[in-house]
C-alpha cells in the first residue's frame, strides 16, 4: 500500500518548466506518480540523480542517446544527473505508477563519498532486474527515504544521507555481482551520432536535419525514421526542446529575452514565442515574471 506520507501527482509529466531547475523541496525529493493516459515526457536533463521505480500498471520507455531502455514493474533505473532523456508510459492496465526520488548532487556526493565508492558512474542509466530490487526491498528504502521530510532539521541531513549511502552501496554491490546492469532493449550507433551532434551544436542557428543528415551519412528520411523510433522524439522536437532547456537557463540566470532567444539557436522571434507558450503555457516575460515573485531572479 502507498505510504499516505509519500506526495502523490496524477497524470503529471515532467515538462520544461521544471526539468532543467535545482531541485525544489530539499535535498531528497520522493513522491508516486499515477499516469491513466499514456504520455511523454520533453527531452530533458536535470542537474540532480534520479530513480524511479514501476510498481504496477505497464512497463515505461526511456530514451537516452541512441539507446531505448524498458523498464518493466519492479526494476529500479538510475538516471546520473546532467544525462537527457525522455520516457513514454505505456498505459495496457488502468494505470501506470511509480515511485521516483530525486537526489541533490551535493548529498549525493557525500554519501558517495561516506560509502568509498572508487569509480564514478557513467553517464548512462544503470537498472537493477526484479528481483534484486525485491529481494533487497528497495522499495520499502525509497519509501523510508520520503519521510526524512518529517524529521527536525538537527538530524535530517545525517538520516538522509545514511539511507542513501546504504542505497550506493547495494545498488553497487548488485552491479558489481553481475559484472554489469541489464542492456539497453535496443541501440542505434546512428542515433547516439545524431544526438550527440545535436547536444554539441544546438545552439547552432545554422542546424538543420539536412545537414544532420549530411553530418551521420544517410539520407534525411531514414535519419528522421530511425531517429523518432529510438528518440520517442522528430529530430526537430528533440532540437526544439534541447535549445528551449538552453533559453529558459540562461532567463533564470537573467539574460534578457530577446538574447536568450538569440544563444539558444532560434533564428525566428515570433515563431520562438508561438513555440513557448504552447509549450510551456505561458509567454517568456510571464516566466521571467514568474521567477521574480519566486525570488529566483
């Protein structure tokens, strides 16, 4: 049963307005999620850790690179911080639910360290199967991990990073154990191209899928097939929201609008802001407002 405790969001996405921020409420952010309707999420990346954890309904496609990943019920995927991704709920039973924690680097870093871990991970996903994640009741540790929130002050930080310390530590013991975690469910070295190019070169106003194309050596059609097979994304979407990620950075760090728009890549003002707002419901100067009454700006 899900812990009352445990903050729940129904049909709520991971968007833009959120993706690319510092975590928000603390240092250990859990919370369950509920899809009912099968969605995506933008392509994104975020400074902080994140795991997430399918507990029933159907099975949830990421997207990292060139790489597609299908996390099943039970398996636990480790998302490093500053890594984009995207996933897809598939949505076969009434619902689609898991629990996802957020780990700010700071604390994730000290308990790294508290646990004397000798390498760093890779900037790529790690997955533990069903039944490691069973058999080590790694949901019932998430599911400690949310209520530190309740804890006095004095000792929350040290109980937080107690418990994910304790998580490195298995989560690198069953790694480990077995050489390596379950691969990706399909990979394509022409796609990892293409993002990896387009990660690079974004804010390239020149960039286009022709010459993307041109640059991975194939033909503008069969890029745009393969590229939305193992993207979940069109080359122009994944584009489009890589400098939109970019825009609404350099707004929060108080670049003006017009500039933002300029050093993202966008070579149309208007269409830039057409673009915005439907995406994130709301106009650039209503978000620059936004983070004035936040206290960001």
């Amino acid at each position: 049963m899900l812990i009352q405790k445990v903050p729940h969001y129904v049909d709520s996405i991971l968007t833009q307005e959120v993706a690319s921020s510092a975590l928000q409420g603390g240092d250990v952010v859990v919370a369950w999620y509920t899809n009912q309707t099968n969605k995506q999420s933008v392509v994104h990346s975020h400074p902080y850790y994140e795991l997430i954890l399918p507990v029933s309904g159907s099975s949830v496609r990421y997207s990292v690179g060139g790489s597609v990943y299908d996390l099943h019920i039970g398996e636990l995927i480790l998302f490093p911080g500053g890594v984009y991704h995207s996933g897809k709920f598939n949505v076969t039973a009434d619902t689609s639910e898991r629990l996802v924690v957020q780990i700010a680097p700071g604390i994730w870093e000290r308990a790294w360290a508290q646990a004397d871990l000798p390498i760093a991970l890779q900037p790529e996903p790690l997955i533990l199967d069903a039944d490691s994640v069973a058999r080590w009741d790694f949901r019932g540790l998430l599911e400690r991990m949310a209520q530190t929130v309740y804890l006095e002050a004095t000792i929350r930080e040290t109980v937080q990073c107690c418990e994910l310390t304790e998580l490195l530590l298995l989560f690198s013991h069953l790694v480990h154990k077995r050489q390596s975690a379950p691969p990706p469910s399909a990979t394509s070295l022409l796609v990892a191209r293409a993002v990896e190019y387009l990660q690079a070169n974004y804010t390239d106003p020149q960039l286009t899928v022709a010459q993307l194309a041109k640059y991975t050596y194939t033909s503008r059609e069969h890029l745009s097939r393969v590229f939305k097979e193992y993207t979940l994304e069109s080359v122009h979407g994944y584009l489009t929201n890589l400098r939109m990620q970019h825009c609404r950075n350099a707004i929060a760090s108080g670049v003006s609008v017009l500039d933002a728009c300029s050093s993202s890549g966008f070579t149309n003002y208007s269409s830039f802001l057409k673009s915005f707002r439907a995406l994130y419901g709301i106009t650039p100067t209503e978000y620059r407002a936004k983070l004035r009454a936040a206290g960001i700006q």
